[in-house]
C-alpha cells in the first residue's frame, strides 16, 4: 500500500530520525511513504485569520498533489499534521476561503477538501491494527514505562483534528502496549511544551516543561514518547528531565529495523 | 469598517456568545503572564476597546496551544479573538514582534526549523 507523504522542513533537517525511522518501520509492516513531489513548508502554525489565504495555499498544494495520485496524505510532525488537516477542514466546509484559495491556485479542477489527511499514528491504529503491529514486534520492549507526550497540536481542536478524545487520548498508550511496553498515564501528557514561546522566552518553556516533568516522572515514567519535534527540543531543556524519544525510534527499536535505518 | 466589526471579521468569533465562566483563563498555561486575561478578551470586544486589547503583553504570551478553544463551553474561542488583534498589529508597519536581525543570537545546536517558522507566523507579518 503506497500513501503520499508530507515530510516538512524539520524532518529533512534536524529531526532526520523521526522520519528515517518511520520510513523504515512502514515497510516493515507493509506500506510505503511515498514522498510529493513538489511540498513547500505548511508554516508550522494554521493562520486563524478568516481572511488569511496565502499563507494556505502551500497546504492547499500539497493536498491537492495527494489527490491528483488518488492517495491519502500522511504525515509525521505534529504541526504540519496540524496545519494541513485544518486547511483541509477549510478547504471542505468554508466556501470563502475554498474559492479565494482556488483563485490562487488555477488547478485543472478545484480542490474542495477530497484528500484524506491520516497521521502515521492514525495509519498504525486503523489500518495496519495494533493486533497486527504487535505480532510484528521482534523486539518487545517489556518492561519500559514509557510516558507519552501528546502535547496540543496532535489532539486540539478535537472537532477539527478528530484523532482521538482530546481530553482522554489512548492512542500512543495503545501504540506503547502494542510495542510490549508500559504506558505512564499522568495528568499533563495533554498540556502545552510551550511551543514557540522558547524562542523570545526560553524560562517561559522550562518551567511548563519541569511541570510536565514531574507530573510525567510522579507517575514512575522512565522517558517520553513524542511525534513533535518542537516538544522534543523544549523537553530536552529541563534539567535533570526524562529522555525524550520520537515514537518512531522505538517503533523501528521493537520492529528490529532501527540499525541501517538512518 | 471600525476597529471592533475588523475583529469580529477577522476573528469570526461573536464575543457575545461567552457565558463568562471563565473556564479559559482556568485553563491557559500562559495565564500568569498575561496582562489581559483570556476571559476579559471578549469584554474587550463587546465595549470596543480595541487599542487596549491591540497593546496588550497577552497576544505575545499566547502559545496557540488551543486549550481555550478546545475547553470552552460555548465554542466562542478567546484565542482567534487575540490573535486577530495581533493580526491588526502585525499587519500595520513597524508592528512586527520579531525581526531577522534577532534570531542568530537566539539559535541553538539543536533548534528545530519548525520553531523559527511558528515563531516567524507568529511574531511577523
């Protein structure tokens, strides 16, 4: 099975693993990325302007490549997932902005929202199966109590981004056991690293990362599991904080396809 | 079109919607550093004071982190409603947060692409 792929900007710089490791893992299980040809930089964060059009239009290109190859979209960067499943949602239910954007973009025919957004997540749960994933594993991971960070971008807004109960998520806890792993419940897998706000304001970060931290280690956590890149970086500045982990580097672990992935 | 119907439109958030439970400034992990508070956006709104809330600290502070949007009862969403007034500001020249010349200092070994380009949505127009 062949799905288009959305990499982003980070996975082709400093976050090379996460995407190796998940390429790696499909074919493992089965499926393949296949890469767009032509993607440009979602923007890292959905403009929630009703006036905001080219700052969509580069989402709007890459879904409407997926759906010229009749493929669903996949994607792997919490943001990126973000940002396109949200234009997507405009791109269906907003007429203003699908006629503004189409404007823009003189496509053969319109794009009104017909590609399918899935996150590598959603693939592993409702296509390949946690059942089928599991009997995959070669490398169970017993014993390991893994926390998993969902962060905000993945979950909210829960209408729009419809991945799981934003509020109650169990999808990377259902990914953990289905690994051979534990998964760590705590209060705070759902609240925000601090996103962006690292930048101008690094101690703004720290101290919402030390709280995730507590709450994360009070629970008997040994490490985090993350899809995000920017969650992983301002995790990675506590001190004395728990290893962080793209999800994919222990799916490639627990597949025995991490040596020679990268 | 006045400063108050330009974020209304920009926004497409009716502040008379809110029930001021106050469930979003509960809730916001920014809250402590915010001058204006996310569950006095809309009253901001409702009497027109849009140059208070166009110099507020908040629009700076906000995470887009959605928690308020995703948590508040009546789906009034305080967080477009700030976001529209840095949209003004933004918009407007001179009025952007964070310029080029800044970000060499800033960058570490590490630092995801992804930061600086939220960070560039964000802060600039």
């Amino acid at each position: 099975m062949i799905f288009s792929y959305y990499p982003g900007c980070t996975l082709r710089n400093k976050a090379k693993d996460l995407d190796a490791y998940a390429r790696a893992s499909a074919e493992a299980l089965g499926f393949t990325l296949q890469e767009l040809d032509n993607w440009q930089c979602c923007g890292g964060v959905y403009p929630l302007g009703t006036d905001e059009i080219a700052s969509k239009l580069s989402s709007v290109r890459a879904l409407a490549e997926a759906k010229d190859k009749g493929q669903d979209l996949v994607t792997l960067c919490s943001a990126c997932h973000h940002v396109l499943k949200r234009v997507n949602d405009d791109m269906t239910n907003v007429e203003d902005i699908r006629t503004r954007a189409n404007n823009y973009m003189k496509l053969a025919e319109p794009y009104a929202g017909e590609t399918k957004v899935l996150h590598f997540l959603e693939v592993l749960r409702d296509v390949v199966g946690f059942d089928t994933l599991k009997e995959k594993v070669v490398n169970p991971l017993t014993g390991q109590k893994i926390a998993a960070y969902y962060g905000c971008l993945l979950l909210r807004p829960g209408k729009i981004m419809a991945l799981d109960d934003p509020e109650n998520p169990k999808l990377l806890e259902d990914f953990i056991r289905a690994l051979g792993a534990e998964p760590v419940v705590y209060p705070y897998r759902n609240e925000c690293c601090g996103g962006y706000i690292s930048l101008k304001e690094p101690d703004m970060a720290k101290n919402m990362c030390n709280t995730i931290n507590e709450s994360a280690k009070g629970f008997g956590a040994e490490c985090f599991i993350t899809a995000c890149p920017l969650c992983r970086y301002n995790l990675n500045k506590t001190e004395q904080g728990l290893p962080v982990y793209y999800f994919t580097e222990l799916l490639a672990e627990a597949l025995g396809v991490k040596e020679g992935a990268l | 079109m006045n400063a108050k119907e330009q974020v209304q439109q920009i926004s497409g958030v009716n502040p008379y919607k809110c029930m001021k439970c106050g469930k979003c400034s509960a809730t916001c992990p920014a809250y402590e550093e915010m001058d204006i508070k996310p569950h006095q956006f809309v009253s901001y709104v409702q009497s027109g004071n849009i140059e208070a809330l166009a110099a507020c600290k908040s629009m700076w502070k906000c995470l887009s982190c959605f928690a308020c949007v995703e948590r508040c009862p009546r789906d009034v969403q305080p967080g477009r409603i700030l976001d529209a007034a840095r949209q003004i500001v933004v918009r407007q020249r001179g009025g952007n947060y964070l310029t080029a010349e800044e970000i060499p200092p800033l960058v570490d070994e590490d630092l995801p692409q992804q930061l600086l380009v939220s960070a560039y949505r964000r802060y600039k127009r």
